[in-house]
C-alpha cells in the first residue's frame, strides 16, 4: 500500500500558517497547494477556464465552488501529489470537505489530517494590530518587531502615528469572529464525522518548534495511516 501524507493546513489571521506551509513543504517534501495560486497558475495558461477566472476576479466576483473543486480535483490527480501533499486555506466549508472528501477516495488517497495552529486570541490581536504608521513620512512602525523610540510618535519626525483601519483592534477582533465562523464547522466535519484526523498544535513559539510539534504528532501511532517518509 502506498503510504500518504494530506495535510490540511488551518489557522486563524496571524498564526503563522504563511511561514509553516514552506517549511511543511520542503521539509517533508510534499507539494503545497493553495487555492489561490491555483487559480492564478489557471489564469496565467490562458485556458478557457482561466479567461473565465480573470472576468470574475475583474468583476470582484467570487470564483464558484465548482470550479474550484474542479481545478483542486485536478490538480490533485497530478503525479507530485502522489505521495501527499498539503493543502492551505481549502476547505472552507463543509460543502467543500465532502467534496475533497469524494475527490481523495476517487484517487485512493488517504483521509486527510486537518493540522490547526492554535494561538491564543490576545497574542493574535496584538499581532494584528501592532502596525502603526507615519501619515507624513510614511515610516511602518510595528510595536512588536519595531516599536518607534517614543510611544505614539514617529522617530523620524516626531509626528503623531495612526493605524489603518485594517490594522485596528477592532478589525483584528472581526477577523478572528470571521475566521471562526467560517472555520468551526469544518473542524467539526472531521472531528466528528469521522473523515479525518484533527490534531492542534501550540503556534505561540518559534517556526522550528511548530513544525517539530507538527511532525511528532503526525508520527504518532493515533495516526498511524499517515506515515512520514524518512
Ligand atoms: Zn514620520
């Protein structure tokens, strides 16, 4: 039997999932899949599919879950993927969990392991909303990694720092209920249907210790379908 690892990636805004997806991707050397750059690669071939893609997107228009699952069912048919592979931000609904569900079965891949990075929410908003800019230089100060020398004033010119309204506590707060909304009945699709494994790992450390904690749980014997290649 052919031994697989599907990783399916999960973590709120400001987890880290943007650095733990390449390290998970060259370290157990499986492709990483988002579905983003999967209907940019489409845009980019000129198919029609990808013309289609480029008007939607033109038009702020969502591209349709069948089409996505469409693209993702062959993308995931492709030899790279033979051995695992990892997928981030898919899927976003139950709907769409049932269909990766069908696709994997119809491939005779394995039952996925959804691997969520668990952070919690106060150290998340602080991180979302650290950055804070200058309105008359337009230094990007950020009060974790670069806090100005005096608080609330730009070092350059002394101004008066303000935030973006992306940036404020209060969009952090929203982004993090948005998630959850979207994200909770997912993490129930595999938790209780039985359709996968579902492991947390602590995200509020280091890159390296994610992946180690990502990795010792992927070994466990819990799992034992799911086998790294050494
Ligand atoms: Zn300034």
């Amino acid at each position: 039997m052919e031994v697989h690892v599907v990783l399916l990636l999960f973590g709120p805004p400001g987890c880290g999932k943007g650095t733990q997806s390449p390290l998970l991707r060259d370290r157990l050397g499986i492709p990483a899949i988002s579905t983003g750059d999967m209907l940019r690669r489409e845009s980019e071939k000129h198919s029609d599919t990808g013309k289609t893609i480029d008007c939607l997107l033109a038009a702020g228009c969502l591209v349709p879950n069948e089409m996505v699952n469409h693209l993702l069912e062959a993308r995931l048919a492709e030899p790279d993927c033979r051995d695992g592979f990892l997928i981030d931000g898919y899927p976003r609904t139950v709907e769409q969990a049932s269909h990766l569900h069908q696709i994997l079965e119809g491939l005779d891949l394995a039952a996925p392991t959804l691997v969520h990075m668990d952070v919690p929410d106060s150290v998340l908003i602080s991180r979302l909303s650290a950055r804070w800019n200058c309105r008359s230089c337009g230094a990007i100060y950020n009060l974790l990694s670069k806090p100005p020398l005096r608080d609330g004033f730009c070092d350059i010119d002394n101004e008066p720092l303000w935030q973006r309204n992306d940036d404020t506590v209060e969009t952090a707060h929203c982004r993090l209920d948005a998630y959850k909304a979207v994200t909770d009945p997912v993490l129930g699709f595999y938790k209780l249907g039985g359709t996968g494994n579902v492991i947390h790992v602590n995200a509020h450390q280091s890159p390296d210790a994610v992946f180690e904690e990502i990795k010792a749980a992927l070994e466990t014997e819990v799992f034992s379908p799911v086998r790294l290649r050494t």
